[in-house]
C-alpha cells in the first residue's frame, strides 16, 4: 500500500528520514530505504569534538558524501510517496533509531500545477540517483531503466564512478584532540558558520556538522533556551519523554535536521558547546519559546546579545501568559505562581529588613534575594560566601557555580587560604552581586536535615573583576558540575577556563596537597591554664619593652570594644580589649546604644587589617588592653567615646603610653552634647558630686 510523507532528514545517498502524518494520531517517522539501488556507506562522525574522543569514528566510503548531498539538496523537505516492499524494526525501544522500510520512492513536484505528466507523477528516486551516477544496483532485481543508467555512469565514469583517488572523493574530517574544547571554541567564536543539524538529541541539545570547516561534529546546545527532553527511568532504565519532549524534538527535525543552517558559538561547558542556529533567517531556540515549547534559560542566555535577550524573554511572557503548551502544565503554574510569591517575599523582607547596624550587631541577614546588591563586603564567612551591606541591610551572598574545599577535611589549609584571598581582596570593599539563581529548602537524603533556601550570585569587585574566576584560577575552588539544564553563572566559561589554567599550572587544590600555605598560631584567645597566662604576659613584655605597634587582622568582634585578633608575626591569636575605656553593659544603657556600638565595630573593624599597641596586662583578668588604629590612623576607643558610646578611665587613660588625654577631651565633648549615653548627663550634679 502506498503511503506519503515528508523528508525531514537524509542520512545517506540511498536513505530518507521521511515523516508520515496521521490523521489518526501522531506523527510516524520511517527510514525509507531506495529499493534496488546502493549509494557508498557514509562514515561515522564524532560529535563530542574536543571533549573526549567514543573511537566510534570511521571514514567515508569515496564519494559517498557526494552522493548524500546530490540527495539531500533535491529532497529535504520535500513530500515523496513510496511504495513499501519490506520492514525491519526500530534498533531501539526509545524512538531514538526509527523502523526502517525498503520502498519505491516517488519525489513530489513541488507544486500542485504540473507542466508534464512525469512531473504530475513525480520523479523516481532511484532513476534520478543512477542517472547522475550517484548510486549502484543492489537488492532486488532493479528496474531495467535503473540498471542502464548506473552501465552508463560507469562508463562514462560520472559522479560515484570517478576516480575514487581524485581530490574530493573522501571528507578531509577533522578530529580535533581531546581537551581541546575551549581552543576549538576560540577558533571559531565570533564566525557565522554553515552548519547542518544531523541529530535532535532531546530538549535543545543538537548535533551539528561543519561541512566548510573539516567536516567537524559538535553536540551544541541552543544558547538561552531549555527544552523538554528525554530523562531515564530509574525503575526500567528507559529513556521516557518528559511532557512536550516529542512534540518539541518534532518541532526542531522539522524545521531544521539536515537544512542548510548558520551557527555561531558562544561558549562552551564541560559537554556541549554552546550557541545560536539560524535557518532562513530565523533564530530556531526563539522559534522554539514563541510556540510555548521551551523556557528562556537565563544563564545561557547572557552569552545572547542584549537585544536578544529581550526578545526570549517577551517570547516566554506572551507564551506563558496564552499558556502555550508547557506553560498549561500544572507544575509549571504553580511554579508561576510560587515564583510570584517569592519575589513578592523577598521585596516585603527587604522592607521589613533590619538596618545595617541591627544586622550586623546581631550578626543576621535579610532573608531577601533581591535581583542586585550593590554594597560593602562587611564579612567573609567562607572563600565563596559573603555578606554584603547596602543602604538598607546586610545581604547572604553566595558565589555562582563554584565549590570551595571542605573546611573540615584534607584540604582545610586550602580553604583557610582561600578564605584568605578573599579577605584580602574584597573586606572593605564595595562590590556589585547579580542574582543568577537560587536553590530552594530542601531534605538531605536520608536524613531529618533540611538545607535551607540559597541565593547565588556573580559578584565583581571594585576593580571590575569576577571574583569567581579570580578563585578558581588561584585553584582556591572548582567550578561545579551542572547538569543538562541546571542553572549556573553566565560566565561558566570563564570559570572553567580559569579551572584549566589552575590545573595546567597546579595551583591550589590541583596541586600537592603539601604546598598549601599553613597558618601555624597559637591560640591564646580561650580560657586557659596557668600555660596562656604566661605566654600573654611574656608577649606583652616583649612588645611594650620594643615599643611595637603591631600588624594585626580582627578575626572577630565579640563586644564593641573587645576584638579577637591575629598577629601574624608573633603567630598567636588573642583577645584585646581597648585600654581606657568602658562600654555599657546591658543593664546600664539602652539597647539602641550598645547596637549602635556593636554594629559600628564589625562594620569597620570585622576582619580588618589594624594596628595594634599594648597597653597593659590585667592580671586578673588574663586580659591585654591596647589602642587600636583602623582605617588609616582612626583610634577605635576614640571614636567609641566621642559618638557617647563608651565612658573613659580616666585613671587608666593617664597611664597610658600616649592618646589618654584625647580620649578625655572626646569624653567631655560627649558630655557636652549629650550624645548617646549622656543624653540625661546633668554638669551642675556631676559637679556638686565631686566637691563633696
């Protein structure tokens, strides 16, 4: 019985990938083989070029692309009717290899207006093929019209009867070496290449040939775009489709497997490369979000121009607002909605947020996830977490994509070291953070704990660097492993360049686990034996006898005149408190004013480099007071007493080295302005109080 259908793709010079519509139900994809004829054996192309090499390649019979093109040019797209003769099955059970059927094959004219009878009738493929001498009998007993055509491209040594050792009998096929991922992508970044999709693998991931460029094969990735695809079924191992996922690949072999196409490479992951397809002018991933089958991707997409990027996203809002296919999913409604629901969320914590002083006082965050954060890195919980104050609040900023080592395991000096760098780069420091993605709560398997709601960012330091791939190239962290569709930073390829330069160098964690930097101190900062008395008061005899001031970095503020601090030189870590004055404790002030005087501590001194000169051990206290000198040669205790935070001893401060009478004339100017504690301070009573 004859039927009908569409080429929609060519695998070889006797071979179609016809699509037969139904209106009975979907759409049948058949192999239709040319009964009677035999064109030469296309070879098996690479397509993980640069990445890794499946040694599944295998060269062309001569002419054989020759003849695949002849056939393809004339045929894709077009309608053929065919006449079956015999079925094989499909080679799979997932619809990944069709059934394939050998047939008469009729190629339709193009239009219902036929100037000739062959023409109303069609034009016999296998005829055509051995009249341009692109094929050979095989199979059955062909037709004897077939059978003088290939006598006579034989002799006359036409098409595949050439020279099969003549200059373009067989591809020149490039294999690029693996590992050479990011050099291919170099070398053809920027360049609009003529480009033919040989296979749909599933959601937007296509395989493409480069016949212009050494006939390259790579598995591309649509920039900006997530498709529905095929997941494998824990229970039966199948690959089964995920919603839409047929009508999506349909949609893609339709318009563009084995079309002469454009594509432009914009990055590269660790599998996939990266870019744009277009095919007569059309941009094929947007195509894909208009008709509601596929999401804008936002991290692939910022490798789009801006204009680009405008448009997926209108694409997406319109289709999703029509509730085009994907988007009437229930999931993805409530997905909508509770998206909605977080964004609105984040906006009312932002408002409700305590302010920069309360936060850090209290050492909280907002619990926001606002899209921006433009503020002043206040403290570095880790190489890859940071808090973050803006105008309002303190912000949880958590780097994009990448891992720094476990603080805990074997690479816990890398880590401390990693922490380190960050310190040093950004404490102080004003930086811009943009929302890539977050991770919401979620259960730890096998386990009652649950990981609580992350935002993650791409922060960029004053200096317009990426702090993410400044890290990762030091080899202070590796860059994480996302799956197919899994959200990242827009500049994963920047930090995967960065992880290979780390390990081409063998910097960091990619190198021997010996050459991590090591911070040996001494830790006189808990309450210890007779052992740490002693040792604290051997340091301060030493340095009060040199007249030192010392290097010193805050490691944290417990009070707001009470700093545990590191001195790398004497390699300890102490706790000072700040000679010559007293701060309120909570029973004798407001809570307003220790806030203030705790906030304003940690903001300006948390993890800071300061200068530090000790004053005096206290005996009974096991406790070194000392002047400390921030930000240039600001006094922390005069700045504390001045704002009416702290009151002077006075008998203290005149025993001072140097800096007590400051901190008297900072102590009576409070007074005199009633500033934070002596708002009720009354001169005249103070006055009549001494004189008796």
């Amino acid at each position: 019985m004859s039927q009908s259908g569409i080429v929609q793709g060519v695998p070889s010079g006797d071979c179609l990938a016809v699509l037969c519509l139904s209106a009975g139900g979907p759409p049948r994809e058949l192999l239709v083989v040319i009964d009677g004829v035999r064109a030469p054996r296309l070879g098996r192309v690479d397509f993980s070029a640069g990445f890794s090499s499946n040694d599944r390649a295998s060269a062309d019979r001569p002419w054989a692309w020759l003849a695949r093109e002849w056939l393809r040019t004339r045929a894709i797209g077009r309608r053929v009717s065919f006449t079956p003769s015999g079925e094989l099955p499909a080679a799979s059970t997932d619809g990944a290899q069709p059934p394939r059927v050998f047939a008469s094959v009729m190629l339709q004219p193009r239009t219902a207006e036929a100037s000739s009878l062959e023409s109303a009738l069609g034009v016999d493929l296998a005829l055509a093929l051995a009249a341009a001498g692109m094929v050979e009998t095989s199979g059955k007993a062909p037709a004897d019209e077939v059978v003088a055509a290939v006598a006579a491209a034989r002799d006359a040594k036409q098409g595949i009867f050439a020279d099969p050792d003549a200059p373009g009998a067989l591809r020149n096929v490039a294999k690029p070496q693996v590992g050479s991922a990011m050099e291919l992508f170099t070398a053809l970044k920027g360049r609009s290449v003529a480009a033919q999709v040989a296979d749909i693998r599933g959601g937007c991931q296509l395989r493409v040939v480069l016949p212009q460029d050494d006939h390259i094969g790579l598995t591309v990735a649509l920039a900006g775009v997530s498709a529905p695809g095929y997941r494998k079924s824990q229970d039966s191992g199948d690959y089964l489709p995920e919603p839409f996922a047929k009508e999506a690949k349909f949609f893609l072999e339709s318009a563009i497997r084995d079309r002469d196409s454009t594509l432009q490479l914009l990055g590269a992951d660790r599998q996939n490369y990266i870019g744009t397809l277009t095919y007569g002018g059309r941009d094929v991933g947007l195509q894909l979000i208009k008709v509601g089958l596929a999401k804008y991707l936002p991290w692939s997409g910022a490798r789009l121009s801006l204009a680009a990027q405008e448009q997926y996203v209108a694409a997406e809002k319109a289709a999703r607002a029509q509730r085009l296919r994907i988007w009437s999913l229930p999931e993805e409604v409530a997905a909508a909605a509770a998206s909605a629901a977080a964004e609105a969320a984040s906006a009312v914590a932002i408002a409700n947020a305590s302010s920069v002083s309360a936060s850090l006082a209290a050492g909280s965050t907002s619990g926001a996830t606002p899209k921006e954060v433009d503020g002043k890195v206040v403290e570095v919980v880790s190489a890859t977490t940071l808090k973050v104050a803006d105008k309002k609040t303190v912000h949880l900023i958590a780097l994009s994509s990448v891992r720094a080592p476990n603080a805990r395991g074997a690479d816990v000096a890398w880590a401390d070291a990693g922490k380190e760098f960050v310190r040093k780069t950004v404490i102080g420091s004003r930086v811009h953070a943009t929302l890539d993605y977050v991770k919401e709560a979620t259960t730890v398997k096998d386990s009652d704990k649950v990981l609580p709601r992350k935002a993650f960012y791409t922060v960029v330091t004053s200096s317009k660097k990426n702090l993410a791939v400044m890290l990762v190239k030091k080899g202070y962290a590796t860059v994480i492993p996302h799956g197919r569709d899994g959200d990242r930073s827009p500049d994963y390829d920047d930090l995967l360049e960065a992880e290979s330069a780390a390990k081409s160098t063998r910097a960091g964690v990619h190198g021997k686990v010996s050459a991590a930097p090591e911070l040996r101190l001494n830790d006189l900062s808990g309450k210890g034996d007779k052992n740490r008395k002693g040792a604290l008061k051997q340091l301060h005899s030493t340095v009060t006898r040199r007249a030192q001031v010392l290097d010193a970095v805050v490691e944290y503020v417990l009070a707001p005149a009470r700093l545990k601090v590191r001195l790398p030189k004497e390699g300890v870590v102490v706790v000072i408190a700040i000679a010559g004055i007293r701060v309120p404790r909570d029973t004798d002030a407001e809570p307003a004013i220790l806030e203030a005087a705790l906030g304003y501590t940690r903001e300006h001194l948390m993890q800071r480099q300061i200068k530090v000169r000790l004053e005096a051990f206290v005996d009974a206290s096991s406790t070194l007071t000392a002047t400390v000198l921030y930000e240039g040669n600001k006094n922390l205790g005069h700045e504390l007493v001045k704002r009416g935070w702290a009151s002077v001893m006075r008998r203290s401060a005149r025993e001072m080295s140097e800096g007590g009478e400051e901190l008297i004339s900072a102590e009576d100017a409070a007074k005199a302005a009633k500033a934070g504690i002596w708002k009720n301070y009354d001169a005249e009573a103070e006055a009549a109080r001494e004189a008796e």
